[in-house]
C-alpha cells in the first residue's frame, strides 16, 4: 500500500481527533469536510485507484490544496492553528520536474490559503494573511530548487551506477575471458597464441590497431579493423621504441605523436611477478580507459605466463596429452641442429593401441594418452606427442645408453599404465643419433622411423640408426639449378608460418622423384616432378590459420576455401620466371583421372603427368604420415587403397610404378601399424 495515502489517512485522524477535543471551529461543517477529503484522498491513494493520482504529483497538491483550504476555513481562516499543513502539503512540490508544475503547485496552495482566510466566519487579519502567503510562496520555490537538485543528484548518482556496474561487467567478462582462454596460449604455438592474444586485445578494446611482438626470436603479429592505407608494423621505430622501452622499464607507457596517421599509442609490457618484460601489447588509435587498461595488464600477465612455459613447445601443445605437439618437436629438432650439436630423436610407438580402444573406447584411450603424458613431462626426458599412438624424445649428445634408458622408461612407463587392463600394453623404441651436418628435421625422424620399424620385430627392445642420405630418395634440394633454389625459398618461407607443411612438401618431393625414376622418365622430367612435388601445396599460405591449421573437420565452406589452394598456388608461381615449368603440377595436383577433380574436370591423359605423379605422391605420403589426432597406416595398406582407385582417381601408370618404388625401398618396411 502507498506511504503517502496512509500518511494522508493519519493525518485525517490527528484532525479529527484535535477537533473533537475542542479546537477552536467556526464552521465544523467545512473542518469536518476537508478531514474527510484527506481520508477519501488517502485512501485511493493506498489502493493505488485511479493510478493517476499516485503518478500525478500536481494532483496530489492540488487535491492537498482543497482539503487544507477547507479544514483553515472551517478553523478561523488566516490565523488558523492548522496553516502548517499548507508547508506539508508543498513538499509535494519537491517530487515535480518541471518548472510550469511548481508554480501552478505553489499559486493552488498560496490560492487556497488566500480563499479560506476570505471564506471564513471570522475574518481576517491582512499582515497575517500576506506575511503567510508569502511564507507558502518561498516554501514552494525552495522546495522547487531542492527537488531539482535531489533529481540532478539522483540522475549523477544513476549515472555513476550505470557506468560503475557497466565498468564491473567489462571486467568480470573480459577477466573471465582471459581467465578461460588463457590455457590456450600454451596449447597454440608462440605466433598462434601472439594472433590470438592481439585479437583479444583489440576485441576488448574496439582500437582499430593491436600489435604483440616478443622480443626473444623477434616473433610479432598485428590485428587490425579498419581499411587504412598504412599500418606500422614491427619495423617502425616508434614502435620498437614503445616495446622496448616499456620491457626495460616494466610499466606501461604512452606515446602522444602521431604514427601512420594514428595517436593515442600505449605499450603493456608482457611481464609475470617472475619474468621481466618478454616484450608487448600496443594499442593504437584509440584513448583507453582505465578500465581497458586494467584489463590489458590481466591479458600481458597471463600471456607473459605462457611464453614462460613456451621454450620447450614453440609449435604449441597437444590437447589430448599435454605434451608439446608434432609442430614442436619439428622446431625444436630444427633449433638444436643449427646449434652445431649432436642430437639423439627417440620415436616410441604403442603396441595394439588401435586395439585397446576398440576394446574399451576412444575416452579410455584418451586417458591413457593424458596419464602417459603426464608421467613424461615427469621425466627428466623432453618429450613431445609424434601421433596418434606415438611419442618422441629429444636428447642432446649422442649417448646410446642414454637413449636406451630413455627407451626403457617409455616402455616400463606404459606396461605400469596398462597392467591392470585385460590387455596390457607394450612399447617399441627407435632411436637415431643427428649431427650438425643433418640440418633437414625430417630425414633425423625418419631415420628414427626406420629404427621403430627393426624395433617392431624386438618385442620390448629399442633399435638405434644413424642419419644418413645414403639409400633415399634425394630430394628437391639436391637438384642445383635456379628453379630449385627458387623453390626451396619458398619452402622456407612456407615452414615459418607451418612447419608440417614444409615436412609433406619434401616428403612429397622424394616420392615424386621416385616414381619418375621407376617411371623411366628423363632427368629433366624427373626434376621437374621433384620440384612440382616440392611446391604442390605452396597455395596453402594464402590459406587462413583459422583453417589452414584447423584441428577438426572442415565445414562445407572451409573445404571450399580450401579447394581453392592449387590456383592460388599456380598464382604465386606464374609471378616467379624460374618456376612456370612446374605451374601445371601445382595447378592440377587434384585432378582426378576419371574426370571427377578439380579446379578444371581435366581428365585422363589430358592431366599432365607430372600433375597426376603428384596427386600419387601426395597422397601416399598423406596417408603413410602420422599427424595429431589421426593414425598413420602403413605403407602397403596405403598401395593397397591407392590400387583401389587406379583408374579413378589415379593414373593407373604411376600407381604401378608406386608399386615398384614401395617394393624396392626401405619405406615398404618402415610403415608398420599395429
């Protein structure tokens, strides 16, 4: 029920109640009908009917105005004992807005006085009745004036809660998105956790430029969200100046110049309670708040934190096990050969894997994978997830004892995990020791792939191998003309940006050489099926990381994206003179022989060749090479699933002359699955 209509009501009571004790009345019938009009008036007002009485404040002094001027009448006019209810009713006019409202609200009251003092039996005093009239005229204007400053305090301090309570949801978002996705970043590898981290920054502050660099291997990304002829990238002075200055000074600093047509640039050191600044986040075109400020420094705090942890898996993480992915072991094995040393890459497989989660599910061997995973990162060993059921090892220095006791910890590792299963498992080692001069990561795991595969046939031993070139395929590399120098940059700059497609592109190259030598094809041809093998995929760095380096499967729409890499990639070619000769390889690489491909439909013999050797080669070693989150099989499985689309998808030639190579080569018995 409303305040006001009960206070009303009490009131009406006081009145009766004073005049029945014998208050001075001249006209009871007037007191009495005013006391009355405050109980009727009261009461819809508690009742709340009709609702524009408890909305309209006007008539709430207008209708105070009668009651009153009726109780005064009835009660000696102007020097009525009851002309104080004139100023409780002009509190009312505290509550109006506008201005036109008071004063009819004030001139009702002053009104109402004035015709009661004349309406009364007994006369009126004039100074009594002007001095009190002016008194309820000043009442209301002041009232007035306080009620708008009371609404100009209430709209400042519904303002200040508005923003303050939009201020807390910022925070409490953005902490709570950094706080859930911050575990990504040592998932991502170094340039996908800076993309993401710059993304971040710039969705949580709307500034049209972000840009994260690190200082240690000078890695940097940038995001961006306006169309601008100019952004300043790492190069720029003042933004090297930015970093630099608020890593050595650890606090966040500002630059008030104009760069590249943008002000308002501040730089937030990547630095952790135990690391000094690692490098920066730098904000551009936008004046940020304290609050985006504040959120900044959560997000270079916990950036800071996982470059800590990104030394030993600069490629990221696996997700399933925790331990530095396939992207990882490649960089590092890569890092430690230009170190000049001598290196030793353990490669285990586990036995009956498949079979295992045939038998208790994917869940139970996901589980196996993570508690395996964790008691590696226990070891003294680095290791790193290979595949699906494999993991590696990186030592440095070339001690076979203690490669085999590496070997035996894997091994003692999963017969402890699995000894209490129906079927517990067993682990196959192989090793290969790399010098310096091996600088190619590849040929160092391959070498101990061929080692896991003697190690197959020694149930419960490790078999080691040295690097060597002798007995394979050369690659595009040994081919010295211009072409191949020109490719192999591009290769290159290809392995920056994804190191597993630099691995396929050689693998790929070896085996298209291979085929055109069991093909009896010329030297030139064959060089050019090297070379063509080695850039078929090079489109794919036109590619988005979003996709490109997708974990999943692809959507409809990114397959498309997708298909769209053998013309990109002849694109990137034709601008390239030494490279034309292998445009056709890189453009049809995915025709099918029945016609069925693309970009073109091109098919049978109207597919050049060194295209459809290509497509044989590239999809023998996609099969054969494990990857995370799907299972390598083995050499003859794949021949066999080759053989079975000769004629449809490839040309039935190059499928026997596959035959061939995986019948003489090493590679026919290092592709082994359980």
């Amino acid at each position: 029920m409303s305040r006001a209509g009960l206070l009303r009501i009490a009131l009406a009571g006081a009145v009766f109640a004073l005049l029945s004790a014998g208050w001075p009345v001249k006209a009871p019938a007037w007191a009495y009908l005013g006391a009355g009009l405050a109980v009727v008036f009261g009461a819809l007002l508690a009742l709340g009917k009709p609702r524009i009485l408890s909305q309209e404040r006007l008539v709430h002094v207008l209708v105070d105005s009668v009651s009153v001027s009726l109780l005064v009448a009835g009660t000696g006019g102007a020097g009525s004992r009851f002309f104080a209810l004139y100023l409780m009713a002009g509190l009312g006019v505290v509550a109006m807005m506008q201005l036109e409202r008071v004063a009819v609200g004030a001139a009702a009251l002053a009104g109402g006085y004035v015709a009661a003092a004349y309406a009364s039996a007994g006369g009126f005093d004039a100074v009594t009745l002007g001095a009190r009239t002016a008194l309820i005229l000043v009442f209301c204007v002041v009232a007035g004036v306080i009620g708008n400053e009371l609404r100009s305090l209430r709209r400042d301090r519904n303002e200040l809660s508005s923003a303050l309570a939009e201020s807390r949801a910022y925070e409490e978002k953005a902490t709570g998105l950094i706080s859930e996705l911050s575990p990504l970043l040592g998932i991502l590898s170094l340039d996908g956790a800076l993309r993401w981290v710059a993304e971040t920054a710039r969705e949580l502050t709307k500034a049209p430029y972000v840009h994260v660099a690190v200082l240690e291997g000078n890695h940097h990304q940038t995001s961006t969200t306006e169309e601008r002829d100019a952004y300043p990238n790492w190069w720029h002075p003042d933004i090297q100046k930015l970093v630099l200055w608020s890593c050595r000074e650890g606090r966040v600093l500002r630059e008030e110049k104009t760069i590249c047509g943008m002000e308002n640039f501040i730089a937030i050191p990547l630095a952790s309670a135990k690391s000094q600044g690692e490098g920066a986040i730098v904000v551009g075109g936008r004046d940020l708040s304290d609050r985006e400020e504040r959120v900044l420094r959560l997000l270079a705090e916990q950036t800071a934190l996982a470059l800590e942890r990104a030394a030993d898996s600069p490629g990221g993480r696996d997700v399933v096990s925790g331990l530095p992915s396939y992207a990882s072991l490649y960089r590092v094995i890569q890092r430690e050969l230009s170190y000049n040393g001598t290196l030793t890459v353990l490669i285990a497989d586990i036995n009956q894997f498949r079979r295992y989660n045939q038998a208790y599910g994917l869940a139970a061997g996901d589980a196996l994978l993570q508690r395996l995973g964790r008691r590696l990162m226990e070891s003294q060993f680095p290791a790193f997830r290979f595949g699906g059921d494999e993991f590696a090892v990186v030592l440095k220095g070339s001690s076979r004892a203690r490669a085999n006791r590496a070997a035996r910890t894997i091994q003692q590792a999963v017969i402890e995990l699995t000894s209490g299963s129906a079927a517990p498992l067993t682990a196959s080692v192989g090793y290969a020791v790399a010098s310096s001069a091996d600088r190619d990561p590849e040929l160092v795991l391959d070498a101990a792939l061929d080692a896991l595969g003697e190690a197959k046939d020694k149930p419960g031993a490790a078999a080691g191998a040295e690097v060597k070139f002798g007995g394979r395929i050369p690659a595009a590399a040994e081919v010295e003309t211009p072409i191949a120098e020109a490719a192999l940059a591009l290769v290159e700059a290809a392995e920056v940006r994804a190191p597993n497609l630099g691995v396929h592109l050689r693998a790929v190259s070896r085996m298209a050489r291979s085929l055109g030598v069991a093909m009896g094809a010329t030297k030139e041809e064959i060089d050019l099926f090297a070379i063509g093998g080695l850039l078929h995929d090079i489109g794919k760095i036109g590619i988005p990381d979003s996709i490109l380096l997708k974990a999943g499967s692809l959507t409809g729409e990114e397959y498309d994206i997708i298909k769209g890499h053998p013309i990109l990639g002849a694109r990137i070619l034709e601008t390239i003179g030494e490279l034309s000769p292998v445009v056709p390889a890189v453009k049809h690489h995915h025709e099918r022989f029945d016609g069925n491909g693309y970009p073109d439909g091109l098919k049978g013999e109207g597919i050049p060749l060194m295209a459809r050797v290509v497509f044989v080669a590239d999809a023998f070693d996609s099969m054969v090479r494990s990857r995370p989150y799907r299972y390598r099989i083995s050499a003859q499985a794949a021949l066999e699933e080759i053989e079975r689309n000769s004629g449809t998808q490839f040309d039935p030639r190059v499928v026997s002359a596959l035959r061939k190579v995986i019948e003489e080569s090493e590679i026919g018995r290092t592709g082994t699955t359980d």
